[in-house]
C-alpha cells in the first residue's frame, strides 16, 4: 500500500482521487436530478400518483442491489472492468427512462439504472481502500460523505434548472451525458488499482465464504449496521420533513429549500469535519459524538410531536440530526473496511445495501399517522439513533490482540 500521498499519486496518477469522489454522485443525481419534474412525468404518462413514486423506489432497490452484485466480482475481476461495465449500462439505461413509453417500463427502466448506479458507489469506497490507508483512508472517507451531500443539494437544483429548457424525458437525457462524462474519465484516468495476486478466487462458493466472514466479523457487522440505522433517520428526515415544515408550520417552498439547504450543508460540514476529528481524536470518540448530536436531533422531533413548539425548534432538530449522521459516517466506514483490504468490494457492497435497504424500511414508517404528523417522525429518528448506538457498541468493541484501530494502529492493518 502506498505510504504517502507521493506514492499514491506516482502510483495511480493525481486525478484518481477526484474521480473516485465523483464516482459517488450517481446515487444521488440519479435519486434527485429529475424530482422537480415529477408530477409532470405523472400527468404524460397517465399514471398514479404512487405508482410514479414508485419510479424512485425502484432506483433506491437498484441501488442497493447493484452494490452488493459488484462488490464481490469486483473482488474476483478487478475494479477498472466491472466499473466500465456499470458506467456503460448506466447510460444505456439512462436512455431507456428517457425513451419509455409507459409508467410500468420506466419503473424496470429505473431499477436497471439504480443497478448500473450501485457500481460507482460501491467502486468509489473499495478503490479507496486499495489506494489508501492509515488517516488518509479516513479522510477520504471523509471527502466521499461531503460529495454526496454536495450532490443531494446540486441534483434537485440543476434538475430544476433543466427542466426549464427541456422536459422530463430531456432529465434522463442529461443522466446519459453525465454518465458518458464519467465513462470517458473512467477510461483515460482510472487504473487498475487491485492488482491480480490479491483478487479472490474459487467463484460463488468463495464469495459466500467472504460473506461468513464479514458477518461473523463483530466490527463489521457493528459498522454497518450503525450507518444502515443513521442513514434510516436521514432516509426518514427526506420522506417527512417537507410534509412537516410545509404542511404544519406553513413554510413556502422557497423557505423550505433554505431549510433542506442548511441542512445539506451541516451534512457536508460535519462530514469533512469528522475524517478531521478521527484523524486527530480518534475513531471511537469521533463516532460517539456524531451520534450524540444526532439523539438530540431526534429527541427534539419527539419533543416536538408532544408538545407544540415554534418551527425553528423543528429545524435545529432536524440540522442537528443530519449533522450527526453525517459525523458517523467516515469513522463508521473506515471501521468497516479497514479490517479487509483484500475483499474491500464485498464488504463495501453489504455496507451500501444495508444503508440503502433500512433507509427504503425506514422512509413509509414517518407517514403511518398522516403525512403531517411530526411524532411518528421523531420515534422512527430516535429509533433509529438508539439502535445505531447499540450496534456502534460492536464496532468500537475491542478485540484480544487488535483492539479498535487507532489512528497509530492504521498503519499495521493489511
């Protein structure tokens, strides 16, 4: 492994790194970018409105699915040529959407393209454990939570922006250009960066062997399943705080936008600050208090469903929520990959599906009382919290002979 930001950049060339980062904006841009024309996608396809919905529900499974196929044949076949293949079928299916004829169509065509979409998320983590270690695997894990916050602000602002020169069908268009943007970086910059000794061999019998492992791994399972639950507040946070802020307290779109703005950038902010705070603290502690914050926030929702409260009470909550979560997840992530560099993609591919999957769980429950209601909001959040806490409690356990890695303890882990 590289021991120096020289050697990484000698090694596999100074613009990998912002490739990878970039690589991690296809679940969100594919999730947010055509949201502004939604209802109009409803109208020309004489759809219902669930069944549209349905199109972004079909994208989160996508992704979710896709993350866990490519981690292992990642492992098995190398990154650059599994990640060609899932830029190309992005784009393939990025034109279907466009091209689809019927509600029912776009609905396969989306759970293709979230498919397709899972490569890059799950190349862009295992990649960096290839090319990092030590607290450059931390803060990179650091830059990756920044970018996707920055594309969950960007996707519904330039998707509006699209939208007012072309229609929803021009959206996936534009899905289709980024994706051919990123298969043209792909090919011209992005290396092998897991070399043939160390792929994993023996086909599907030793992938489930890899699966055992990881699961039968206290620290990963830990990891994992503390940001499956983090990331199913935020997925909660996304599914009921505009019904909350527009429907209770009455706050325009434009009042709204700030609101999901602010909390956007305390997800980017908490996120660069945590691979800083693990870096120079620890990762335990680092972990502990983003997911403190995090209580508060949800402690608040609760206080706020009982009690009726002024609206800005609603919003530091929900800041202080999304802030926290985005604290846990570069130490979290780190937690979970460190221990296995050899099989990066399948751990990363079980990482990706269960902050996906719980998020997908987690999203229907705000609406169970009326999609106005904050309490069922607050106890689905502080669930959430509560759980990510107890299995944080695995993940930070230490082990006879390892123990919890340590900043100084990085370096020794191959």
């Amino acid at each position: 492994m590289p021991s120096s930001v020289t050697d990484t950049s000698r090694r596999f060339g100074r613009l990998l790194p912002p490739l990878l980062l970039l690589l991690t904006v296809f679940g969100p841009i594919s999730m947010d970018l055509y949201l502004p024309v939604l209802p109009a996608l409803t109208v020309e396809l004489g759809a219902v409105t669930s069944a549209a919905q349905l199109t972004v529900t079909a994208c989160l499974i996508g992704l979710a699915g896709g993350q866990l196929v490519a981690g292992p044949l990642s492992d098995r076949f190398g990154r650059r040529g599994v990640l060609l293949i899932g830029v190309i079928a992005y784009i393939v299916t990025s034109l279907l959407c466009a091209l689809s004829p019927s509600i029912e169509l776009l609905i396969s065509a989306r759970l293709v393209q979230g498919l397709a979409g899972g490569v890059g998320i799950v190349i862009a983590q295992a990649a960096g454990r290839d090319v990092y270690e030590g607290p450059r695997l931390i803060r990179f894990y650091g830059r990756l939570t920044v970018i996707g916050g920055l594309a969950a602000i960007v996707g519904p602002l330039l998707g509006g922006q699209v939208a007012l020169l072309t229609d929803w069908r021009g959206l996936f268009v534009a899905l289709a250009a980024i994706g051919v943007v990123l298969l043209a970086a792909t090919i011209w910059l992005f290396p092998e960066t897991l070399p043939v000794d160390e792929r994993r061999t023996g086909g599907f019998a030793q992938t489930g062997r890899d699966f055992r492992t990881l699961l039968t791994d206290s620290r990963f399972v830990g990891a994992v399943l503390n940001q499956g639950f983090m990331y199913a507040a935020i997925f909660a946070y996304l599914a009921g705080a505009t019904y909350i802020l527009q429907g209770v307290y009455g706050l325009s779109p434009q009042q709204y936008a700030l609101a999901f703005g602010l909390n956007s950038a305390g997800f980017m902010v908490f996120g660069f600050a945590a691979g800083r705070a693990a870096e120079r603290w620890s990762l335990q502690r680092t972990l502990a208090l983003g997911i403190a914050i995090s209580a508060v926030g949800a402690a608040g929702l609760v206080f706020a469903g009982v009690v009726p409260t002024p609206v800005w009470v609603v919003v530091v909550s929900l800041f202080l929520l999304v802030s926290g979560a985005a604290l846990t997840s570069p130490p979290a992530t780190t937690l979970a990959l460190a221990d296995h560099p050899r099989i990066a993609g399948t751990a990363s591919s079980l990482l990706g599906m269960v902050r996906f999957g719980l998020g997908g769980v987690a999203a229907p429950l705000v609406g169970i009382a009326g999609a106005a209601a904050i309490l069922p909001l607050g106890i689905v959040t502080a669930s959430c919290v509560v759980l990510a806490a107890v299995a944080s409690l695995l993940a930070t356990r230490r082990r006879v002979g390892t123990g919890v890695p340590t900043d100084a303890e990085f370096a020794s882990i191959h």
